[in-house]
C-alpha cells in the first residue's frame, strides 16, 4: 500500500542526501523500514538504532506507523551544547 | 526561555535577564569551542539545528528543570552557525534561593540539552576534514586504553582480570533497575570496577527512611530523583565513566525501548516488587538479555542469574506466577536490617563481574540463598521446566498492559471500567450482593463480549485469573480489555464504600 510522506533531512542525512526535504511515495509500514528504504536510496551509513525521528516537532518511536500526508523528520545523533 | 542566535552570545545581556530579588545565587554555565577533540586538532566548529524542534524540545527541558528543582528562573542561548576557537556555543543561566539547586538544575539541563535537542555541530580539524560530531554519553571522554588507567592498577594482576579483563568491563553496558538498597551498593562497586556504561533506571525520590540502607545518598540528597542523585554520585567517584541517569521507573512500555536502544550486557534487578520482577523478567528473556536478580526479605536474600543464551531455564521455571496479594511484605512493611540488601547487592555486582569476565560458576543454573545472621550460604539448583514458555513451547503470559495486578494502574482503571464475572453461573451462588451485582458471561457466550458491552475500559473477572487471561487470549486481546490476576474476591467494589484495592505489593 502507499503512502505518499515528506521527509525532512538534517546534519549527515542532508548532505547525503544533498536536499532538506523531499517527497516521496513509499511501501513502508513503520518509520524503521521507511529509514531502511531511505538509507538504500541515499546511502545513509548510520544504523537504524541510532537514528531517531520526529513528526511535528515531538519524537516519536521507530514503530510508528508511517501515514499519509507526515512530515517525517530524521535525527541522527545529536551533538548539542 | 530558550533560544537560538546565529551572532555571538553576550553574557552581559543574558545576565541581565535575572531579576528576581529572592534570588541568592546565579549559576552560569559556558561551553566554549575549544581547539581539540579527541586527539585532533581543530580548527572551528558549525552548529547545525532543527529551529523549531529545538526550541521547542529546550522550552520542555526547562519547564522540566522548574519542576524538578526548586529554582527561581532559566535561560539559555545555543549559537547556531560557524564559530571559531574560543567562542561560546551555549550559555545557561538558573537562578535559585540557594545555591544548590541552581548547581544542580544547570548541570541537569546541559545533560538533557546534549541528548535531546535536535542541534548538530561539525568539526573542522586543522589536517583539512570535517567531520559530524557524535556526542558521548559521558561526562568526561574515557582513557584511551582502560587496561592503562592507574586506578585499576590493583585489580588487573588478577589472571582472572588483566589488561583483557578490564577492557571488558570498560566495554560493558549495564542498565540498572532501582537504585534503591540492592542497587547502591552493586551500583557503587561496579562502577568502582570499572564497568564503562551505566544506565540507573528509577522514578522514586530520596527519603530520610532510606537512609539506613541506601548508601549512595546523603542527606543533601532528600527529595531528589534516585536514579539522577546515584549518577551524580558515581560520576563524582569515577569520572571517566558513563553513567546516565533515568528519572522514570521502568515499565512494561518502556523497557523494552531502554533495552533496544541501550543493548546492555546485562540488566541488573534492583527492584523490590514482585510485579517489576516478572515484567522485567519476561523482557530481558525474550530479548535475550542476561539478568541479575535477588530479592531481600527481613534478614535473608536471594541472587540469581537469569541468561537466555545458557538454556538453564528461568524463573518462571520455578517460579510459574506471582505471589498472591499480601503474602510478603516489603521493607516499608516487614522491616530490613541495612547490611541484608548491603550483601546481596555485592552479589549481585560479583554475579554481573563473572558474566563479563567469563569466570566459573555462574549462577545460571543455581539460585544463591544468604542467611544474614548465621552467614551461611547456600546453591539451589533450579529446575528447568519443560511446560515454562522459556522452554518455547507454550506462550509467555501476556505483560502489563493488559494483564492487571493490584496496584495504582489498577486502582485508576477500575474507577471507570465495567466488570464481567466470567465464570459459570452455578460458581456465584451464595456470592456476595456486589459481586450479584456484576454482569455474568459464562464461557460459551465469550466471544459475544466486545459487541454486547461495546463501553471500555472492560476488566475480565474470574476465580484465580487464569481464566480471565485465557479469555483475553481467545478474544485476541483488544484494546482497553482487562484480565484481572486475582480472585474476583479480591475486586470488592461496586458495593457503597469507595473500592477497595489491596495495597499494592
């Protein structure tokens, strides 16, 4: 089944990927097999235990259902401070 | 309030913002860019943020902040962009009555900011790279090689250490539930050893009745979080580890998470009741997680180790379900002498010590019983259970959620929740008039459960529990349906006086 989603990239995942957003179709079920989708297409080297995701500013789990329409965002590790 | 700049921070102007004259102290924190990260030379960094999520995760760090600690007003500035060597890339400011608690919220709050706010720096080394910096988790970056760290000196002319053995404990992860009387004086020795990664895991506050047996903590430390006090502590003794404080106890909805993202070596329980026992249990088995248990009780204890990968079986081998309700008391209840949990937690840290070494005589298959007072010891083995669910051929007991155990959980859900005595009508003769009153589903008209009460939630309610469990099975366990693990005796509400619930474990 697809879902069109909007993806948000930042830090590592934005160079890779070389934009800051974009929108795309996916069969994905949760956010985990959509970052597995994504990090073939784009080549993300991190794995999917330290990547970490947020929907409308909030972190959400790697679980959550990818819907139609959701702005994902990726986080890889954040550095702050 | 929390904010970002893109132009040099100015601590004048920041100050300026505290003007609360019942403030006695202002506690300022400044990270600076300094010129060098592990081993390399650097040149500059370029902070990289997700504004909105920033400010929005910052804004709930500080909220957090104010209502963990007793203090007056915060503000911090995060500068995002380029800087050069020795610019200031955060600045935090708290202002308290008294010093103390400004201490602790600001160091709290840089805990907080450098795993939560989505703010990401890249640094550029004088060699040309640049690289994306991963932060540790640690307060300070440990040694290079452990096995050449001075304080281990005296413990690696062990054959059964060495140079190999504390590289080991520097790789190790632990998680830790409860820092309570078990889990200060396993936590204080393990850190002393040398375990690299410590996460401590509980939702409780310090309390001068904890005093006796709870060694990590000083009087200064009433009222505070458990798990962030014992880490404060235990960074202050061993600074070159990593050790991360979680305020929260650690549930069935949230351990799992902790276990994935963490992985530990082993998981440590340091719990005292026997619902965290089995949630934690189940867990850590099903993801194949080595656990160190023990149980104190008055003047005696238990301690064993629980590892999937040994194939010896699990507690609930032995130990197929839960006490009932009120058969042993906890230590608030039954009373404990200090050194009881004192020596039981110390094994459990020589357990935990001879599963990263891989030293003999593991109690994988044993349960080690200590008798305070006469100081004997003994080694049970423990029967492996061909029928337990550990052995993969019959399910494991549905967790938590929708299994109920007396409790607050189950205390709040059944203020709302409609009650179905699914039992065979010829068992309520002679039932009292409140249990008369609870409508009666006997087996065959199961299934009709969902459409014939469509309100939720819904708890099933049965002689044991062990029927009412199995009922949630066949009805695939929907949302908001209950099983009740006791005796429907054990419900006693719908009758005038407010529901009464057994104290909880």
């Amino acid at each position: 089944m697809s879902t069109i989603v909007h993806v948000q990239y930042f830090a590592v995942f934005r160079e890779k990927a070389a934009c800051t957003k974009e929108t795309r179709t996916t069969e994905a079920a949760t956010l985990s097999d959509l970052y597995t989708e994504l990090s073939r297409d784009h080549g993300f080297s991190l794995p999917p235990d330290q990547v970490r995701f947020a929907v409308n500013e909030d972190y959400v789990p790697q679980e959550a259902r990818v819907e139609e329409g959701m702005t994902v965002t990726l986080i890889p590790p954040v550095a702050g401070g | 309030m929390f904010t970002l700049s893109e132009r040099p921070l100015e601590p004048e102007t920041l100050t300026r913002k505290f003007e609360n004259p019942r403030a006695g102290a202002l506690v300022i924190f400044e990270g600076w860019v300094r010129n060098h990260h592990n081993g390399r030379d650097v040149s500059g960094l370029t902070y990289e943020a997700y504004p909105d999520m920033a400010i929005k995760e910052g804004e709930r760090i500080l909220q957090t902040a104010r209502q963990r600690f007793a203090i007056l007003d915060v503000h911090v500035a995060h500068r995002i962009g380029s800087t050069d060597i020795g610019e200031r890339a955060i600045w935090v400011g708290v202002t308290s009555e008294h010093r103390q608690e400004a201490f602790l919220a600001c160091r709290w709050i840089m805990d907080e900011i450098k795993t939560r706010v989505p703010i990401w720096k890249k640094e550029a080394y004088v060699e040309g790279e640049v690289e994306w910096v991963h932060a540790s988790e640690g307060s300070t970056a440990a040694p290079a090689d452990p096995a050449a760290h001075p304080r281990y000196v005296r413990q690696m002319p062990l054959r059964e250490v060495g140079p190999d053995g504390q590289r080991k404990l520097a790789d190790a992860r632990l998680l830790v539930i409860g820092a309570g009387g078990l889990g200060c004086p396993a936590l204080l020795y393990l850190a002393a050893a040398g375990v690299g990664h410590i996460t401590i895991c509980d939702g409780d506050r310090v309390e001068e009745s904890n005093l006796h047996r709870q060694t990590l903590f000083t009087a200064v430390d009433i009222g505070r979080n458990k798990a962030e006090a014992a880490a404060d502590r235990l960074r202050a003794y061993h600074p070159q580890l990593s050790v991360r404080a979680v305020a929260d106890a650690a549930t069935d909805e949230s351990l799992p998470g902790l276990l994935q993202t963490m992985i530990p070596s082993a998981v440590l329980d340091c719990t005292d009741s026997f619902e965290s026992k089995y949630t934690i249990h189940d867990l850590c088995w099903r993801n194949g997680t080595p656990l160190i248990q023990a149980a104190v009780y008055q003047l005696d204890g238990w301690v064993q180790l629980i590892d999937p990968r040994a194939e010896q079986g699990c507690m609930r081998c032995l130990w197929p379900e839960p006490p009932a309700v009120g058969c042993v008391g906890n230590c608030s209840e039954a009373g404990v002498l200090g050194v009881t949990p004192g020596l039981l937690g110390m094994h459990q840290a020589i357990e935990v010590i001879k599963l990263l070494l891989d030293l003999p005589d593991r109690l994988e298959d044993a349960t080690l019983y200590v008798d305070v007072l006469s100081g004997e010891t003994r080694r049970l083995r423990r029967p492996v259970r061909e029928a337990c669910p550990c052995r993969g051929r019959t399910p494991w007991p549905n967790l938590g959620n929708s299994l109920l155990y007396p409790g607050k959980r189950a205390r709040a859900l059944i203020r709302d929740a409609i009650l179905l005595d699914i039992r065979e009508p010829a068992e309520r003769n002679g039932n009292p008039d409140w249990i008369q009153r609870i409508p009666n589903v006997p087996r065959a008209e199961w299934e009709q459960i969902p459409e014939r009460y469509p309100d939720r939630p819904i708890i099933l309610c049965c002689s044991g529990g062990v029927r009412s469990r199995k009922c949630l099975e066949r009805l695939g366990h929907p949302p908001d349906i209950y099983a009740w693990s006791r005796s429907i005796h054990d419900m006693r509400c719908g009758c005038p006086a407010e529901s009464q619930m057994p104290e909880k474990l």
